[in-house]
C-alpha cells in the first residue's frame, strides 16, 4: 500500500458529479417506497460509468488501492467507495471517495461495507489523503522468506486486518515476487540490469512497489 496522488476530476465528473448527489440527495428525502428505492439505486450507480472507471485505472497503474496486485491482467477491478455507499450514500459520486480495488481486497470478507470509528480502532487509512508508510512497516524475514505489512499504531492494525494485506494468498504470491527482488539486491551496485529491475520494482506503477523501495533501502548495501 503506497500514497497515490490524487488526479484531477474527470470531466464526465465535473460536469455531472454535483447533478448526480442532488439526484441521490432528492431520492432519500422520498419515503422509501420501491420506485423510490429504484430511483436511488439508479441514482447511486451513476458512479460505474466507464470514463469514471478508466480514471481511477490510470490513477492506480492499474493496481489495488490497497494491496498493490495489478487487477487489469486478470479482472476488471472495482470502483470502490472509501466511506461506504450504503452508509454514506451521498459520497457514492464523489470523486475523492473513489478508489480501485481488486474484487477481493473490496469484498464483504475484507473491506467491504466496513467503516470502524475512532473508537473501534479506526479511522481506515485513505492513500490518496495519507502516507501508508506512517502506519505500516513493509518487511522481509530472510530465514522465513515471508514479506508481510506489519503495523505501526492501533490505525494501522485496523486497516491492516480490514483491507486484509495480509491475506495468505496475498502473501503468497507477494513472497515470489519480493524474493526476487532480495536476491537482484546485493548486485545494485555492480550490475546495472540489477539495479535497472529494482529501480522500476519501487516505481508507483510497479506491483508490490512499497516492498521495492523497502529492499533497495535496507538490503543494498
């Protein structure tokens, strides 16, 4: 997980984003009959049209917002609301709520719904609005060979399990990759294709890029 800045509003956004949340805003003032479920419901959708899709790809590289996997290989990706559609409805065209998630970092068994208070452990880490290195520590045990988002504080514990960045069949395939990036290390200084790999391995577009830059700053000597 890795800070993203935040493009600027799509046009089909800034031209339709505040039209949008007073439709919403209008159905929840209805009593809430099926048409007018409907009307919201249809209101609420407007946030799946494909231009709106296509910026938040470009955004993310094509990556979770959360566990850094490319998604557009394999799967479409989500939209995915960082304060929850159906407990902020309002929110739900909002440009800046808006993230790309891959199906099962956004799923009901991960983040989902969820939205903890301060309280409960919370608030969740948003990663276009904070630096997820301030809350998590990207590490490799060489004797384990396991790589694994170790939290800072009580925020990043929450979002840790919620986003669930330590899922085993996310540290499954993270392990490979990392692996090979350790092992290209201890030639950065004197193999240029070495240290060409891992410099792109820590760019923003790269999977698993929080780990790039982890290795080249603790393993190269």
């Amino acid at each position: 997980m890795i800070h993203v800045n935040r493009a600027a509003k799509p046009p089909i956004l800034s031209k339709k984003e505040a039209v949008w949340v007073a439709a919403i805003n209008g159905a929840l003032l209805k009593p809430r009959t099926p048409t007018v479920k409907l009307e919201l419901d249809k209101a609420i959708n407007k946030y799946q049209h494909n231009k709106i899709k296509d910026a938040l790809v470009l955004m993310f590289h094509g990556k979770c917002a959360y566990c850094e996997s490319y998604i557009i290989n394999v799967d479409y990706g989500d939209i995915e609301h960082f304060k929850p559609k159906g407990k902020f409805p309002l929110e739900a065209v909002v440009w800046e709520n808006l993230l790309l998630a891959c199906a099962k970092c956004n799923g009901a068994g991960q983040k989902g719904d969820e939205w903890p208070l301060l309280a409960d452990g919370g608030l969740l880490i948003n990663p276009c609005t904070e630096n997820p290195a301030d809350f998590f520590e990207f590490e490799f045990d060489v004797l384990t060979d396991i790589a694994l988002v170790n939290p800072k504080n009580v925020r990043g514990e929450t979002s840790e399990k919620i986003f669930g960045l330590n899922k085993p069949t996310l540290v499954k395939d993270r392990n490979i990759a990392v692996k090979r990036l350790v092992a290209l290390a201890s030639y950065y200084h004197t193999d240029a294709r070495a240290k060409a790999y891992l410099d792109e391995a820590a760019l923003d577009k790269s999977e698993y890029s929080a780990f790039a830059k982890m290795i080249i700053n603790t393993f190269v000597i």
